[in-house]
C-alpha cells in the first residue's frame, strides 16, 4: 500500500513537532515536509507533491485560509484539513468554500486526526452535517439571503436526480448510503458527484454540502437533527 504523503503546516515547532512524532509513526503515511508560513506552502508542494496538507488557519505571515484559496485554486492540488482551536470560525468556513476537505481541533485526539487524515486521502470528508450545520449558523448574517438566491440559482443548473444526489451528500451520507437510499449503483452516485462538481465549478463534497446549506436545501432535516 502507498503511503499516505501529508505535509505539515504550522507556526509553532512544538506543535508540529508533536504532530510529527503523532502521525508520522503511522505505517500509511509519510511526512514529507514541514512549514512554518502559508508562504512556504505552494514551494514545498511542488518538491514534495504531498496527498494531503495539514494546515494551522492562524499564522503571523500569510495564514492557512490564503494559503489554502492560493492552493486550492492550482490543478492537481492536495487535498487539505484546516487546523483551528475554535470550533465555529470565520476564517475556517471560508477555508472549506474555499476547497479545504474538512478540519479538525488542535486538542482532537492522535487517532481521531489520523482517521481524517486517511479518510480525506481516500475522497472523504471530515465534516459531520452538525458541525456544519454549526459553521453555517455562526455565518448567518445581513448576506445570508444574498447567498441563498445565488445558491438557488446554482442548483437551478442541476437536474432532478443531481438535487437529490446533493441533497444527501449535504447530509454527510457516504456513496454506498446514497446508493441504498435513491435506489442506485454506488458507481452512478459517484458520476452524479462528478457532474455536480463539474457542473457548479465545485472542488470536492465539503463544498457541496455548504452549497446545499446555503440554498436551504437542508432545512427538512434539520428539525430533527440529522
């Protein structure tokens, strides 16, 4: 099997230090650099060609969320898992519309960062629909319908069958979930999920799922919490 390439991205060398020595000691996955800026970051892809980035949002000179749209906006990027002490924060949803594949909590458990580290690898996010859930409330403001007309158009673009497809990745369903859920191959959810992304300019299922937030398309389950 081929070992998971993840570079580390943080200002403080204690920090990735630890998660060196955490992550690194794992047989999938190989630490192929460290940084300390956002402004090493685009450098050090290009000599390493990491899977995934582990990336710090807060850092003195030019922090995770540029760092990760700078990324996320080049062809063939890694995937990246944004690393905060805040559970709802500005700056990490707008690392996820920006194509970030999920984040996790700096004091998440050694196991429980190395699962999304394997889990974002493999196509995955990392995102329950209540964390995300959470994200989108605390982004709630005066542009909140704005967004919700410019959502609503863009899902206007998508078939019947593509709206269902959204709909349940929204709601955090895995492939085979779908599948079993609209009465499909688990090889039809996936080219569903690629028009989608192909159809609205989408980098992964995390920015599916905030579109299908931001268009209301999940007010049904959110009453009852799913």
């Amino acid at each position: 099997m081929t070992a998971i390439r993840l570079l580390l991205v943080d200002d403080d060398p204690l920090v990735r230090a630890g998660l060196s020595f955490m992550l690194g000691g794992a047989d999938d996955v190989e630490i192929v650099g460290e940084a300390a800026d956002g402004d090493e970051v685009a450098g050090l892809v290009d000599r390493t060609r990491p899977d995934v980035v582990l990336m710090d949002i807060r850092m003195p000179g030019v922090d995770g969320l540029t760092a990760t749209e700078r990324l996320r906006g080049r062809p063939e990027a890694p995937q990246v898992i944004v690393l905060t002490t805040f559970h709802a924060d500005e700056q990490v949803l707008r690392a996820l519309r920006a194509g970030a594949a999920g984040f996790v909590l700096k004091d998440t458990p050694p196991a429980e960062i190395l699962d999304a580290v394997r889990r974002v690898a493999a196509g995955d996010p990392v995102l329950s629909p209540a964390v995300t859930r959470r994200l989108m409330e605390h982004a709630a403001g005066g542009a909140a319908d704005v967004r919700r007309a410019r959502a609503r158009a863009r899902i206007e673009t998508l078939n019947e069958r593509e709206r269902e497809v959204a709909v349940a990745v929204g709601r955090g369903l895995a492939n085979a979930a779908i599948a079993a859920e609209l009465f499909m191959s688990v090889a039809t959810v996936k080219t569903h999920v690629s028009r989608i992304l192909a159809k609205l300019g989408l980098g992964n299922r995390v920015q599916i799922a905030l579109l299908a937030y931001d268009a209301g398309l999940l007010d049904a389950y959110e009453e009852d919490g799913r």
